[in-house]
C-alpha cells in the first residue's frame, strides 16, 4: 500500500495520465457509470468529456465509463432512488447544497484518505475556500469541487447610456449603484428584476451586505446564522427597489428578453445566461458587459457563489472512481474544460493557467467566486428542511408587499427560520 | 342538419355568434402553439416573449437546430423508447383492464365490490406516496433499465378499469344470455360479444393511454437511468433544466419535436374517438 | 363447489388483480407503514408513531397547501365542466368539416407535453410585455404580474388549466351528446320550446351521467395537481410553490419533502392525509348524487 502512494506520489508530478498509470493495477473489468449535468452531456461539451473518458480508459485497459447526462432535479431524485435501491452511479455530479442529502441516504463516499494519498501538488491545485466547503469535519471529505460560479452583474450599456450613466467605470458601492437604478427608471426603463422571486437573487443582494458567517447556517444548535441587522438592512434595500424592478424574476425567460431588447438595464445572475445574450449580440446588436456585483463599501462583493461537485459512491468500484474523479478535476482537464466551455471552475491552477484566465468571463468570475457569498453553506453537514427557502422568499416579498417594516420582516423571518430548522 | 344548409341558412345572430364564438376559441387554441412554432423557426437570440410573432421568420435556423437536436442528443433513440413503452402499455391496459372490466361490469361474483372498491381507491392515492416502494420492488426484480420495467408496473390501470367498465355496463345482457344459449364458453363471450361491441371504446382509451404513457416523467427517470434507456421526456428534460446554457428557442425545438407524436396518434384516430363513445353508449 | 362456479371470473380477473396487488397495492400498503416511520429511502425505518402526521399538520405548508386546494378545485373544477360543455355544444352546433376543424383545434393543446404548456403561458402572462398584457394594454389596462401577483396567481393557473384540459372533456361530453335521442328535441321544439329551453331540460339532464364522470375523475385529478403550478413558478425540489406560495399545492409539497428532504416518511404521511381528503371530497360527491337522484 505505502509502496503504491510512494510510487505514485514519484510519477505524478506533472499529468493526470500519470496519476492515472498508477491505476492500471485494475486488473478486472470494471464499468463505471458516471452521471453529469445534461448540459456536460450534449455537443461540444459531451465530445470533451468523452475525449477525458477516452484517455482514463486508455490509462486503465478493463475500465470502461458510461457517461448519462441528467437535469438539476433529475440529478437528485435518480441519486437519491439509486441509493435507496441500491443502484448509484459511481461518479456524479450535483450541486453543492444538495450534498448533507446525499450524504444522508449513503450516496457520497468519504474521500478523505483517498485525496490524502493524491501527490501535495495536485491536492494544492484545488481552490481552498471550494475544497473546505466540500469538508464537513477536519477528516472528512464528501467531494471534489468542479464547476461554479460567482454572481455576475450584466449591464446593458445601451441602457446606461440612454440614462446618461457613464459606463467606463462600473459602480463601486451600493449606493453608487442603486443611484443609478433610479436614473435608469427616470429614463423610463427597468433597472433590475424582481430580486425577491427567487432565493439565489435574495441572497446575491444580502451578500452586498453580508458575509457568509451571516448567511446559511448554524447546525450545532439548528438556527439560521442570517443577522436580524443585515437582514432590516437588505430588506430595505428590497423595498427600495420595489419600484424599479421589472416585476420577473432573474431567471425568466421575460427578464433576458427585456435586456437583449434594451429595456432592462442591470441582471444579477450566474454566467450560464452568457450563451443567450452573446447570441443577441451578434443578432440584434445588443451591447452589455459583466461587471462584479458592488457592495456596501468599495472593495465589497456581493453575489452568491456555488460549485457543482463531483462524488464518489461507496461500493466496489470506489477505488476507480476516485481515480476517474480525481483525473477530470485535475489542472490539466479543468483548463480545457474551462477554455471550451468558458465556465469557471474550481481548480485554481487551471484557472492561473494563462489561457484560460485570457477568457474574460472567467477572469470576472475567479473574482465574483472570491468575493461571494456562500449559497447554503455549511455544506455536507444536514439537510436544510423544505421550509427554508420558500420562509426567506415569503418575507422578502411580504415586506416588499409593505406588510412588514423591514425590522418586523428581519425579525419574524429569522424566528420562523430557526422554527423550521428546529424540526 | 346537412353542411349546405348549415352555411346557406338563414344569418341570424345567433349564426353570427356561433362562428365569432367557435373562430376565438379555436385561435386561443392553437394561436399559442403557432407561436411556438414560430420562435422555433427563428434566429436564435432574438427576443422571443414581447413581439406577438405571427409568422417564421427563418425557416433555414429552424431546420438547423432540429438537426442538431436529432444529431447532438439521443432524440431518435427516445422516440424509438417512448414509442415501445406507449405501444406495449396500450396492448397491455387494454387486455388486462377489458378482461377485468368484463367480469366486473357483467357478472357478479363473491368478493367483486370489495375488489372494485379497492382498486377506485387506489385510483385516489397520489403516485407521490407509491413511487419510491414500487421503484424498490422493480429494482428488487432486476428490471432498472428494462423495457419490463418501465412497462409492467403501469399495466394495471385504475384508470382503464373504472373507463372500460362504464362502457361494458351498455353490453346488453341479452346478448350474453344468448351467446351462452349458442354454446359459446365464458372467454369467448368476452372475446367475440362484449369486445367488438366495446372496441370503439378500446380506441378512445388507446388514445388516451398514449398520452399519458408519453407525458410520464417521473417513472421513466428513475428506472431508466442510462442513457439508452431515455424517453422522449428525459431527453427533452435534459434541455429543460432551469440553469440550461442553451438558449430558449433551441430548448422549445426539443420540446415541440416531443410533441408531435401524440398530436399523430391523435389526428389518426380522432375520428374514432367520438363514434366510439357514442356507438357503445347509445346501447346503454 | 360454489368456487367452481366463479373459477372463470377469477380466472378472468386474475391479471389486472395481481399486477394490481403487486405494483399498487402493494406500493400503497408499504407506503402506510412507512407513513409511522422516519425513513429515508435508505436507512432502517424508524418508528415515529404519529409523529409523520403531527408535524405535517401543524406545518404552515400544509395548511397553504390545502387551502389553496380548496380554493383552486372550488373554481377549476365546475369552471372546467362549464367550459368543457359549453365547447361541447358549440363542436355540436357545427356539422360536417367545421365540426371536425373545432373539435380538432380545440383538443390541440391536450396533447402538449405539460412543460411546453407551462412556458408557453409564461411568456403569454409575463408582466408589460407579456402577450396578455400587451391586448389588455390595447384597451388600456394597466399591466398585472400574473404569475407574482398573489391575487391574480391562482386564477392564471386555473385559465393554464382550462385550456389543457377542456377540450379532453369536450370529446367525452360530445359523445354523451349524440346519445340523446333526436326524438326528445323534436318533440320540445313542437311544444314551442326554445334553444335555450332545449338546453337546460333536455341536454343537460340528459347528460348527467357523463357530466357526472367527467367531474369525479376532474375532481381526483385535480386534488393530485403537480406538474402546471410546479413549471409555472419554476420550482425545483429545494424551494417551490411561487411567490408567498400562492401556488403551493399539497402533491408538490410532498414531492419537495421527499426529493428535496429526503423524508420519505413523511411525504407518505402527507399523501394519506391528501388521500383522506379526496376520499371525503369524493364520498360526498357520491352522497350528494344519490341525494339528488333520490329526489
């Protein structure tokens, strides 16, 4: 055993395909089924992940990978069926805050002593703050961070213009931009979406605020680590924009349509919405840009941040598993990943990688994910009650509904959240 | 009333109405799936929720995208699935629920109310609370990813059952009374007297056992987990995902491909539909 | 003896009966006992009593739910069979080609997948520029946020569907249309009855029977509804049921519990209380028919 990471640790040093030979000791046939995000499993991104298949299985004669694309929610419900029957995919994918259930119905393999063996450099190749948040406890680690995102602010400028805003500089504080939310209402355009719709854009918002130790929450004694302060603060801010929003939520199909038709002039939210308004670019002439979300003081970021992780079953095929899982989250993959999909990831070496930090998207988005805030942090530790979320969008939208003071609203929705997770 | 005099009549209002009326709805109907259309024969990018679009406007990047619809993902194959799944579920309900609605329509035996009660009742469960045992029992059967276990589970249909046996209650009794006089055994009673009488019946839950076989989401999903395996919804789920990189028109090529197999089926046998129930019915 | 007799029934019954026991049955009688228990799919179930059931009870989800269910099924339901009919006759009143071209465009939007229905009315209700909005503009209307609008939300779901599932009903009411004997009308029209006369006491109690099958089936599916209020507020299993939940219904909590919280117990709990109320509802409606026969 100790033989076997030594070996390994000497030839690792620089590819994965070297951390890959080390593996070639899977004598038996073994077939791994490997589940990923539908949008991994079509096109150009499909024919890269099979080219990653293509060069783990040349390492590994006798491993075949069968790859299945699966939508968000699908994700989670053929996982959490699979581990109640039995039938897990070795390798998947899913979103960080789904992971305390996965790890609730046995779905996620600690990895821990595994990614201990990998060689110091690739281990260091993982963003900090993303691999930590994979790690419930000092020894124990439920994934490997892939894919993420920080939230964007998407300007368009034509909009800005129109309002006489000087677009050269993006806004540096929240004043400064909501300043300017009203200019753009003035000129008789929307400023924003409704950020109260949706849980994420509540949360993009609250991080202009606060931080991820006021956000998510406290597991010891089942309270929600939201501060009644910030909280009064944000809420205002919600009120405050009441009157410029477009009344549709940031993922609306309405709300993209209203920017790439030059009515609606800021959109927070995660880069997968890039595609759409490139296209606009290039059909209608739509001028934009993605900026970072502004804080409370300059130098502040808002935004929430999140990654997609890569799991591990427990069973037989662990040991290859993690092998696979650990060769598609190197550096060497994750930069060609990121170059072809101009997507952020969480391998900071790959994200260092010249080439890939060229890709504006990606330089704004290594920022974004530094400044944000956490989703639904801590992660892997239990599963947030069904009443979470929907409790923190009730009483952002009631206070904004003027049935609250922003102080009443903080309060009361801080008192039903810790009721909800007291359950 | 013949079509001629129909349109030659005399105007009245209520004419007037009649068609004002019939012509609205009919365009509430189907103007928003015209519109569909149209944004799936248009170029990407282009805002599609604020200017009503009446007509396409590029056929060539509707034809681009159903093309790679059909290349990049595992459409054919779906089609070649659902289809399967939809055809033999039909053999299946129909033969299974016509043999049941038969004796519980028409006879009367120890045990029949209790039965029939029960299986109503079932009908009154929601699937929520059935999915994950059922999907226990298939996967303790072997049949993930099986054709057996998408199909089997579904077959017996509350549904079908409580349909067929409104339609087999019309049978009159006399002509089973005389089938037996002739000698004829219980299952050919069945098969040659109360099938025929029933089979536009049959038709209409065909049809209606297509669509909801085709519209079936969640089951497919967690038995068929591989790639080969996916129905027509999954494949399309796959475009449907709420953080989806593709832009909407391409996500509404993938759905409205998904729709056209039932519309067929339906346009195939629509006709029989109406005749069937009232054929059958005007026996009761 | 007397099995002999019935041996060919059960013969006959014998497919549908096992396959039922095994698939359903069997499914709902698991689903009863893990109801009592804490259970994760995975786990051992652990036994809770009533517990499943208390804290579904005293959840302020529930209660949302299943007040919006009243609400929604109060309004869907005879608004439904009021349309269906209502499209019924009119396919009716037209003969030959014209009868079909209606019948077949009104029935159109049965046969779409529910996701496409579901966009397709996002962008019809989306606030100032929505299709909607727009022809309300036309006439000076002020623009309304359907689908964030608490007031206005469940009646946009309920026009979502009316207009996917009128024409399945039209097709069942016209067959029971062209059951009634031409006799009856001709014989009303020679006592001087009018259209509308014709209608009312000749069609409609006619009718009855269908009319009363159309509403129970409308009626339990209704109470299961899923699929529209899910994809119209863009739910997901971690956060669902739309702005202040005004389309929270008790099938998408329970999923929600169940994907989403992996508490497979209490989702099924939560379906047996849905099922005691469809049982209730539909129980009267059984009653009230034999009530109103009776009479």
């Amino acid at each position: 055993m100790r033989t076997n990471t030594t070996l390994r640790a000497a030839i690792a040093g620089a590819t994965l395909l070297a951390a890959g030979g080390a593996g070639a000791a899977f004598a038996q046939d073994v077939t791994l089924e490997y589940w990923v995000y539908s949008d991994f499993a079509q096109g150009d991104a499909l024919a890269m992940q099979q080219e990653f298949i293509k060069e783990f299985t040349d390492a590994h004669p006798g491993v075949k990978v069968n790859i299945t694309g699966k939508g968000d929610d699908d994700l989670t419900a053929g996982q959490v069926a699979g581990a109640a029957s039995g039938n897990l995919p070795d390798v998947f994918m899913n979103a960080q805050h789904i992971g305390a259930q996965l790890v609730e119905v046995g779905a996620l393999a600690n990895i821990y002593d595994k990614f201990m063996a990998l060689p110091e450099d690739v281990r260091n190749q993982f963003d900090k703050d993303a691999l930590a948040t994979c790690m419930p406890k000092p020894d124990e680690l439920y994934c490997l961070p892939y894919t993420g995102f920080g939230s964007l602010l998407f300007r368009n400028l034509t909009v800005l213009e129109k309002a006489g805003i000087d677009t050269t500089t993006p806004p540096t504080t929240w004043d400064e931009w909501f300043a300017q939310m009203q200019k753009v209402k003035e000129a008789g355009m929307f400023a924003i979406p409704d950020e109260t719709l949706v849980f994420n854009s509540i949360g993009e918002i609250y991080a202009t605020s606060g931080n991820s130790q006021t956000w998510g929450f406290n597991w010891d004694n089942h309270t929600t680590r939201i501060d009644e302060a910030t909280m009064t603060k944000v809420l205002q801010k919600f009120v405050d924009m009441a009157p410029l929003n477009t009344g549709t939520s940031r993922n609306d199909q309405a709300t993209k349509d209203l920017f790439i038709s030059n009515q609606l002039a800021f959109h927070t939210i995660g880069p997968w919405v890039n595609p759409t308004y490139e296209e606009a670019a290039k059909s209608s002439g739509l001028k934009y840009d993605f900026v970072l979300i502004p804080g409370d003081t300059a130098g502040k970021t808002g935004g929430v941040r999140s990654y997609e992780i890569v799991g591990v079953a427990p069973g037989p095929n662990e040991e290859v598993a993690f092998e696979f899982a650990s060769f598609i989250t190197e550096k060497t993959q994750m930069a060609r990943w990121a170059k072809l999909l101009s997507r952020y990831n969480a391998n900071a070496a790959a994200m260092a990688d010249p080439e890939v930090s060229a890709l504006p998207l990606i330089r704004v988005s290594v920022e974004a994910a530094h400044g944000a805030m956490d989703l639904a942090a801590p992660y892997f530790v239990d599963t947030m009650p069904s009443c979470y979320n929907s409790t923190v969008i009730d009483y952002a939208s009631a206070t904004t509904d003027g049935e609250y003071t922003p102080a009443e609203g903080a309060k009361e929705m801080i008192a039903e959240l810790n009721g909800c997770l007291a359950q | 009333m013949s079509r001629t005099t129909a349109l030659r009549g005399p105007v009245t209002v209520w004419t007037v109405l009649k068609w004002t009326l019939a012509i609205a709805i009919a365009i509430v109907a189907v103007f928003p799936i015209w519109w569909m259309f149209n944004v799936v024969f248009s170029q990407p990018g282009e805002p599609v929720s604020l200017n009503p679009r009446l007509w396409p406007t590029s056929l060539s990047a509707g034809i681009d995208k159903i093309r790679m619809i059909f290349t990049e993902t595992g459409y054919l194959g779906a089609y070649f699935i659902s289809i399967t799944y939809a055809l033999l579920t039909i053999v299946g309900v129909l033969l299974i629920a016509s043999l049941a609605a038969f004796e519980f329509s028409l006879f009367k035996f120890p045990g029949r109310r209790i039965m029939f009660g029960i299986v109503m009742l079932a009908l009154m469960v929601p699937t929520a609370v059935t999915i994950i045992p059922t999907y226990l029992l298939t996967s303790r059967l072997g049949w993930l990813n099986t054709m057996q276990g998408l199909v089997v589970p579904g077959l017996a249909s509350a549904f079908g059952l409580f349909m067929l046996v409104q339609f087999m209650r019309a049978v009159p009794k006399e002509m089973i009374e005389a089938a037996r006089l002739d000698g004829a055994g219980h299952f050919q009673i069945y098969w040659h007297v109360a099938l025929p009488l029933c089979s536009n019946a049959m038709i209409t839950l065909a049809i209606l056992t297509f669509i909801q076989t085709w519209g079936n989401y969640m089951w497919p999903l967690i038995i068929g987990t591989r790639t080969e395996m996916y129905t027509v919804g999954q494949v399309v789920g796959m475009f449907n995902s709420p953080l989806s990189h593709h832009t909407v028109d391409t996500v509404m090529t993938a759905n409205l491909l998904a729709a056209i197999p039932p519309l067929l089926f339906f346009l195939i046998f629509q006709r029989k539909i109406v005749e069937g129930i009232a054929m059958s019915g005007t026996k009761g | 003896m007397s099995f002999r007799r019935y041996l060919p029934h059960y013969l006959m019954i014998a497919p549908f009966m096992i396959l039922f026991a095994a698939f359903f049955l069997y499914p709902i009688l698991s689903g009863l006992f893990y109801s009592f228990h804490d259970w994760n799919g995975v786990k051992a179930p652990e036994f809770v009593g009533l517990g499943n059931y208390d804290r579904i009870l005293v959840s302020r989800e529930f209660l949302r739910a299943m007040g919006n269910l009243f609400f929604y099924i109060a309004i869907t339901v005879p608004l439904g069979i009021f349309v269906a009919l209502g499209l019924a006759l009119l396919v009716d009143s037209f003969t030959g080609r014209w009868a079909n071209f209606f019948r077949n465009a009104f029935f159109m939007p049965v046969v779409l997948p529910a996701f496409l229905a579901a966009t397709i009315w996002r962008w019809i209700y989306a606030p100032n520029f929505g299709l909607l909005n727009m022809i309300l503009g036309w006439f000076g209307v002020p623009s309304v946020n359907f689908l964030n609008d608490t007031g206005s939300m469940i009646y946009a779901l309920v026009a979502v569907d009316i207009w996917v599932s009128a024409g399945f009903n039209m097709v069942i009411i016209l067959a029971g249309l062209k059951n009634i004997p031409t006799e009856l009308y001709e014989a009303a029209r020679l006592d001087g009855a009018s259209k509308m006369q014709q209608i009312t006491h000749i069609t409609i109690p006619m009718l009855g029977p269908v009319l009363f099958f159309v509403f129970t089936y409308g009626l339990i599916s209704a109470m299961q509804v899923f699929d529209k209020p899910w994809l119209l507020t863009g739910s997901s299993f971690t956060s669902y049921g739309g702005r202040r939940n005004a389309l929270l219904f008790p099938v998408m909590d329970m999923m929600g519990r169940a994907f989403g919280g992996v508490k497979f117990g209490e989702a099924a709990a939560y379906g047996f209380l849905l099922t005691v109320a469809i049982v209730f509802v539909t129980a009267l409606m059984f009653a009230l028919r034999a009530w109103s026969e009776r009479k």
